[in-house]
C-alpha cells in the first residue's frame, strides 16, 4: 500500500504575500472612493481568499469533485451577491447628489398630486422641503428606510438619532458608508441653514416615536 503525497506548500512565503495584500487592501481601502478602485479591492479580496483556500485548506490537493463542489459554491454566492446586493442596497449610492435630487424631486411631485395630506401638513415645518427633495427617497416619507433595507430606519432603531448633532451633520455633510450601504455627501448641495433644519425636522419628526 501506498502513501500518496503532495509537494510540500510555500506556507511561509504564502502568508508574506496574504500580510502584503492585506496591507494593500487597507491602504486602498482609505480611497475607495471611485469604482476602479472598489474594483481592485475586491480583487485582491479574491486572490487573498484563492491562496488561503487553495493551499492552507488544501483544496488545491482534494480529489477534482471537491474542487468542483467549492467552485460551484463559490460561484452561486458570487452571481446572489453581485446581482442583488448592489440593487438592494447601493442603487442610490453609485447615482450622483444631482440626479438623486431629481428622482426626490420627482417622488414629492408624486406625492403632492397623490394628496398626501401628511406631507402637507408637514411643509410648513423648516427642514421639511429639504428633506422631502433630498432624503426621503431613501430614508422615506416615515423615516423607516423601507424598515432599514434601503437607508437607516429613524424608528425601529433609536440609536441613529440618539447621537450627538455633530456627529449627525458630519454624516449629512460628508456621506456615510454602513451596513445598508452608502449615503451620499450633502455638503456641496445643502447650506449650513439646510442641513441644521433637515436635522432638526428628522429629530422633530422621528426621533420621539
């Protein structure tokens, strides 16, 4: 009987090359802001978990139904999350403050010719028409963020709004990127005057239920 045996893998310049490509990721990950660079992260993201796979779980020596079960797995993972996360929560993030602008701009129209009483009441509030130009596509009309699945839910998880104001203008004025995905910078568009009053109708709004 015979023993079958396999090269004895590089580990130790294998994890030389798994520290660098960590590294790099890290310092590309400080401007990843554009999609080239997301791109290049995600690619060095794969090799890092090829190598790792490959060799310190030794798929690259398993029997060839394995390997095919691994790529198979691997593969309906990347088509669910490359094909529907982007949809669910990033659709917003890739369109520019402009254009988000206009798709807000247009749902209010919506609204306004649908009758929506609420929102009407809620005009004369300061804050109220930025919020319904610029946020509510995302955060919506009732601050739920479609429960939390395209923007932060306002209602069911308190702790957005029990941050301090500076902490919450820094996110309005600079963009945010969290779990859901990523809000745009309002900086350039809204005034001072604006983002104060948008947060202040936020909290007067949805921070008390």
């Amino acid at each position: 009987m015979t023993n079958k045996t396999h090269p004895h893998p590089p580990y130790i310049r294998i994890w030389f090359i798994l520290l660098a490509a960590l590294a790099g990721s890290l310092v590309l990950g400080i401007w990843a802001g554009s999609k080239i660079m997301v791109a290049v992260i995600f690619a060095v993201a794969a090799a890092k978990a090829f190598l790792v796979v490959t060799y310190f779980m030794h798929l690259k020596f398993a029997p060839r139904w394995i390997r095919l079960i691994a790529v198979g797995a691997v593969s309906v993972v990347a088509v669910l999350y490359f094909g529907l996360i982007p949809d669910i929560q990033l659709g917003y993030a890739s369109l520019s403050t402009d254009q988000l602008a206009v798709i807000n701009q247009a749902s209010a129209a919506v609204r306004s010719d649908a009758g929506d009483g609420s929102a009407t009441a809620a005009a004369s509030i300061p804050g109220a028409d930025t919020y319904q130009t610029y946020c509510v596509a995302c955060h919506q009309a009732d601050g739920r963020g479609l429960n939390g699945k395209l923007a932060a839910d306002f209602i069911a998880d308190p702790s957005r709004l029990a941050k301090s104001d500076e902490e919450l203008l820094k996110s309005i004025r600079e963009g945010i990127t969290g779990e859901i995905g990523q809000m745009p910078p309002w900086g350039s568009v809204l005034s001072e005057t604006q983002q104060l009053e948008v947060l202040s109708y936020v909290r007067s709004q949805f921070g008390g239920k």
